[in-house]
C-alpha cells in the first residue's frame, strides 16, 4: 500500500523551505527544534504531502513519567532515548484518507534508525501532546500510539513554566518492547579508559604527523567538511556524525523526491 509512499530526513538544503511551508500552513508556525532533532519530508508518487519535525524529549512529562515509573535517576540518564514530535502537517492541498497515520506511521518505522546514524544512539520511546480543544488525535490512535494523561497545562518559555490553562493530551509510541525496561536502567559508570578524551594542548598541530600537514594531504572534495569534523573531534564532539548531522542521511537521499 506504501510503495509510493517516501518518509526521508530533509536535507540542509531543504531547510528553509520546510520552516516556510510550517509558518505559514501549521496552526501553531515555525518552531526551532530543541536539542537533537530531525526534520523530515514525506511524498506520495513524488509529489511533497507532508512535513514532520522531531526534538529532544520533554524534560518535564508527568503523564509520562508516571506511565513509565520514572525516577529522577533513570531519567536523567535515559532522556536522550526518547523524541518527541513537535509538528506533524498535512500540507492544506492534500486530501486522501488514512495518509496521515500512513506517513506516521512510515517515519516511525525509520526514526530510530536514522537518530543512530545521526546522533549515534538509538530512539526507543516517542512521544507527542495533541491539543484536545482542537484535535482528537486520531492519526496517532490509528498508528497505535498510547494517550496516557493529560498535562497539567503549563508551558516552556526558556527556562521558565508559564500555565496557559490549556492541558494537552500525552501520546506515546514504544519503539522496542523493552523500552521500558531500558528507559529504567541506569548505565553501568565508564571505566576510565572510556572516559578519556582528547588532550588538545598536546596534539601536534604543525611539522611532521601534525594535524595541518595531514590535512594539506587530502585530495577528497569534501575536504573542507572533513577538516570540520575534525575540528569539532577535538573540541570534544563524541562522533562525526554529531558535528555534521546528516552528512550519511544527505548522500543516502540524492535520489529522492526534493521539496
């Protein structure tokens, strides 16, 4: 039935139109996703029919964390595990039934697969809040997420809460069947070897084996995304992929239908 149907990341280039089409089509605008985050486009028979934006998790989900049993501890440890999609739209032009749920549904099927590629960890929990005066959630119902309460309703402005009097419905989606078991472990403490970094002060920067030198060497025409990275590597990034999110992504998608 999804053949046709393309769920993929956005590429950089695509960025700017992506936030256009969500300022002026999503009820909510534009938004600046927070933390890690991915962006994705999806198309049917090559033609663009819908948007969705993916973000850090929300530190502060009491419905959650009352589903999951989670304590301060697991928490602060597990959070990076979990998404949160922050917009989802069907783009105003667009009219085929279930479409929604198909398109959640594919980027479901791919989301934790590309954070790992990304961000170099997996996404084992999904989450998102439905305005309930205005939506029933029901494309997140048909693509079996789980309501778990409501908010409280207070929202985040930087570092401060304000309450708008507006509570909203909690939807989760597991991506494993241990997600709970694995959102509620505390990893084991790092041997010292694993916590060692990099001694900037002591790498050689110039004359022979120096870093410029290697780096003078390289032919590749992506040398200036290559020494990028390795500028980011010593400023104490863990992977590549974290300081040229999408690189992979980007080169897997050349083929694809464009926005």
């Amino acid at each position: 039935m999804d053949a046709s149907l393309v769920v993929r990341p956005i590429l950089p280039r695509e960025c700017n139109e992506w936030r256009s089409h969500m300022q002026r089509f999503h009820y909510l605008g534009d938004v600046n996703l927070i933390g890690e985050s991915l962006r994705y486009a999806a198309f049917l028979g090559g033609e663009l029919v819908a948007l969705l934006g993916w973000s850090s998790a929300s530190l502060h989900n009491g419905p959650r964390d009352s589903y999951l049993g989670w304590e301060a501890v697991p928490k602060r440890a597990n959070l990076h595990q979990v998404a949160n999609n922050v917009r989802f739209l069907i783009l105003p032009w667009i009219s085929m039934p279930h479409l929604a749920s198909r398109v959640l549904g594919a980027n479901l099927r791919r989301l934790s697969r590309d954070w790992q590629v990304t961000y170099g960890h997996p996404i084992v929990l999904a989450e998102t809040f439905v305005d309930s005066s205005r939506f029933r959630g029901t494309c997140y119902r048909a693509s079996n997420w789980r309501c778990v309460g409501e908010t409280q309703g207070f929202s985040r402005s930087g570092h401060v809460y304000r309450f708008h009097g507006q509570p909203k419905a909690v939807w989760l989606y597991p991506l494993t069947r241990d997600f709970n078991q694995r959102l509620r472990t505390i990893p084991a403490p790092t041997t010292m070897e694993q916590r060692m970094t990099l001694d900037v002060e002591k790498l050689p920067l110039e004359g022979k084996g120096g870093l410029f030198p290697v780096l003078n060497t390289i032919t590749d025409s992506r040398k200036k995304l290559i020494a990028f990275c390795a500028a980011a590597l010593t400023a104490g990034m863990r992977s590549p992929r974290l300081a040229a999110p999408n690189v992979e992504l980007e080169e897997a998608a050349l083929a694809r239908p464009s926005l």
